[in-house]
C-alpha cells in the first residue's frame, strides 16, 4: 500500500498540473515543483498566475519556456519583461503569438538564433524579412518564410548560395518561372555512402526540393522524371500534384523505392495499381493495399499474399471485403489476426461469435464490441473474467461509464489504479475515493 500511496501521489500530482479548474495558489506551489513534467504541465494550464508563467518562461528547461510563452493568459506587458533573457527571446522569436512590434525588435538582436527564429517566423512582416535578408547568415532563413514577398526571392535567387537556392526550390510561394530558372542550377553532387536499398549514385538538392514543392510548375514536374536522382523521382510520385502520365511511366521505374511512391499516391489509375500489386518487392504491394483506390479484387488476391506486411496492409485497410477480412481474423499471424478483428468492417455476426473467445486479448475485444455497438456487455465481460489484462483494459477505455472507474478505482493493483486516473471520464469523485485508499 505505501508503494500504490507514492505513485499514486506522483501522478495525482500531474492530474492536478494539468487540470485548468485547479486552485491558483496550488498551481503557484507545483510551478516549484522539482519535477520537470509537473512543471511543464503548469507551464500550459491556462489558469496559472501570471507571476507562475513569467518564472516558468526562464526555466532552466527549454521545453517548458517554450510550453509557458506560448500560453494564451500570459499578457504582452509580461512578455516584454522576459526580453532580457536569451532563452525566451529564442522561444517569443519562434512564438506565432508575439506582436510584430517585438518581431522587430527581436530583429535586431546580438544573438543569432534569435534572428534566424525571427526569419522563419510565419507572422514576420515582409519589411522585416527584407532587413533580415541583407545578412547573408539569413538568407536561407528568409528564404523558407512563407510571407516573403515574391521581389525578394528573386533578389535571394541572384545572390544566394547553393542552400539559399535549396531552400528556395522548397518554397510553396515561390512563382513558376524563378522555380524554372532554379532548376537549371541544380547539380549532381556525389553522395558520401551508398546504401543497399538505393540505386542512386547522386543527389539533386534542388531537384528534391522542386519535386516536393506542390507550387512545381506541371511542365517542369513531367521533366523531374529522367532525373538520376531516386529520391527525386520519389518526391516527384508523392507530389498531390504529380500528373498521371509521370505516375504510368514512373510506375516501372528500376528503383523499388520509387514505385513504392506510385502505389501510395491517391491519383494512381485502379489498372496501375493492379500491376503494382504483383511487385517483386512485397514493399510495394503493401502500400498498393491502403491505397483508396485499391480495386477490391485486388485486395482478395493481396489478402492470401505470402508477406505478413502485405497482409497486414490489407487487414487495416477499409475497403477490405468482409469476407476477406472474416478469413484473415484466422491468418497464422497474430498482428494480422488482430488488425482484422479491429477492422469495423468485419461482420457484426463474425465479430460476436468471438466476444468471449478468452484467447482473445481484451484490448481487442473491447474494440470488437464497440464496433458493434455492445461494448457494455463486453466491458461486464471481461470484468466477469477478473483477469489483470482485461482490469487494465477496461480501466484505460476511454468510453467505459464512471461506475465501472469507480469500481476499478478500488483494485489491489497500481497500473489499474494508475489507468484509472489517466482515463479522461475519471471524475474529482473517484479521485478522491483513490486518495481515501491511500491516505
């Protein structure tokens, strides 16, 4: 019992911290608290004093200053007063909630960091960006900002480095034609290792960042395809914007990796995806298995696949026919049996028929009933049952009613205890029937 009184107490402690009806005096004592977490926990409760924030934003961890300045009740006249300290200057340069009058002061600051956290700031003000661009050790950072204005990309695109240019190619605002005149100044550069799952010798930065960026012109999208560069063409696949006929000629592509891409887009043609699922490499015909446009004969045929990941795939996806999906709750996998028997597309008379299979782990059962819509039947069940494993489940579902928490909450065992209190239904009255245990 002393053991289940001190984790319980550690963790009614972070109940507490996170709880926005706390006391604020309360609140004030565990923004002391030598417990990171706790601390971190009071540092996003919107009703901690102020005075609590103000400290929390010079913690000595940065996660928690971070966790504090971006807290909604902390005042501006609060935030002005932690401009002396370079840590929270980092995290208020970083902020998407600090006024463009400090964005500007921040500009000008000594420390680096904060500049650069200045530049990438979403929030900026093109005059601002424009400053900060003049300063070579900015640019890239500039360069990323969504709210830089057109002239000034161009200006970045003439004066830039080859990281400039990278971060340039990368920008969804940057217009067609500066993308154009940044793809003839992409390079092949050798790369440093050659891994056994690539059959690329080069990399193109700028051509990776031309392929992923969804502004690419279509015409230059359709020329990425010859690039040597396999995670170009991976990129290129991937692109919402890709066109179908590169999706057709990428879909034979030598690198594996690559047609993985072609099997994953959601525009990929239901005929290619056919072809794709009888792959050499297992790899491709899983991703062919959660696409939505998977054709159901297709996922019939995948479903009886040799590869447990492909069957797995199959298993999770929603547009698996019940009848399949009925055969592969036997798979010899466990994974896979579990993925189907989770899948609220299997039958309602095949998920009933298996409700009070104890061989069946209880977390899953519990899924089981509530896709069927008896999932307090299934929790009385399992309670029946007296096991650890279905007391945790039962303690750690989310939609279990109050009465089945309060009686949990009265276990021998801590981790039920502990699930108890985690579980977002667990009232002050079941908590403080813990504490009555404990105290």
């Amino acid at each position: 019992m002393k053991a289940l009184k001190t984790n319980v107490d550690s963790f009614r402690l972070r109940v507490i911290a996170r709880n926005p009806k706390t006391n604020k005096d309360l609140l004030r004592k565990l923004a002391t608290s030598k417990i990171n977490e706790i601390r971190e926990l009071v540092a996003g409760n919107l009703n901690t004093p102020e005075d609590s924030l103000v400290s929390l934003c010079i913690d000595k961890e940065a996660r928690i200053r971070i966790e504090a300045l971006a807290n909604n009740s902390l005042s501006i006249e609060s935030i002005d007063e932690l401009m002396n300290h370079v840590d929270s200057r980092r995290a208020l340069a970083r902020s998407n909630r600090t006024p463009t009058e400090l964005l500007k002061r921040l500009a000008n600051d000594e420390d680096l960091l904060v500049r650069q956290n200045v530049a990438r700031n979403p929030n900026c003000p093109p005059q601002i960006l424009k400053l900060l661009a003049e300063d070579k050790s900015l640019a890239s950072c500039v360069a990323q900002n969504g709210n830089c204005p057109k002239n000034l990309l161009q200006d970045l695109a003439k004066e830039g480095d080859q990281a400039v240019l990278e971060t340039l190619a990368a920008n969804p605002i940057c217009p067609g034609p500066l993308l154009k005149r940044l793809a003839k100044k992409s390079k092949l550069t050798l790369r440093s290792y050659i891994t056994g799952a690539s059959t690329s010798l080069y990399r193109n930065r700028i051509g990776q960042a031309l392929a992923q960026n969804p502004g690419t012109p279509i015409d230059l999208l359709a020329k990425l395809k010859e690039d040597p560069d396999e995670l170009v063409r991976f990129y290129l696949v991937s692109n919402p914007a890709c066109p179908k006929e590169v999706l057709v000629d990428l879909s034979v592509d030598r690198s594996s990796t690559v047609r993985r891409g072609v099997a994953e887009n959601p525009k990929t043609p239901a005929n290619l995806l056919r072809t794709l699922a009888e792959d050499a490499k297992y790899e491709v015909s899983a991703r062919v298995a959660i696409n939505k446009r998977c054709p159901t004969k297709t996922l019939e045929g995948l479903a009886r696949h040799r590869n447990i990941d492909v069957r797995r795939s199959v298993a999770s996806s929603i547009r698996t026919p019940e009848s399949c999906l009925a055969k592969l709750t036997l798979d010899k996998n466990k994974t896979v049996r579990e993925l189907a028997m989770k899948n609220p597309k299997l039958p309602t008379k095949v998920i009933k028929s298996m409700l009070d299979e104890k061989s069946i782990s209880p977390w899953i059962r519990l899924v089981m009933g509530k896709n069927v819509s008896c999932l307090q039947q299934t929790v009385e069940t399992l309670l029946d049952e007296a096991t650890l494993d279905a007391r945790l489940a039962c303690a750690s579902h989310k939609d279990v009613t109050r009465e089945v928490l309060l009686e949990l909450a009265q276990d021998k065992n801590f981790e039920v205890v502990y699930r108890v209190m985690a579980n977002p239904k667990c009232t002050n009255g079941i908590l403080k029937v813990i504490n009555q245990r404990v105290n």
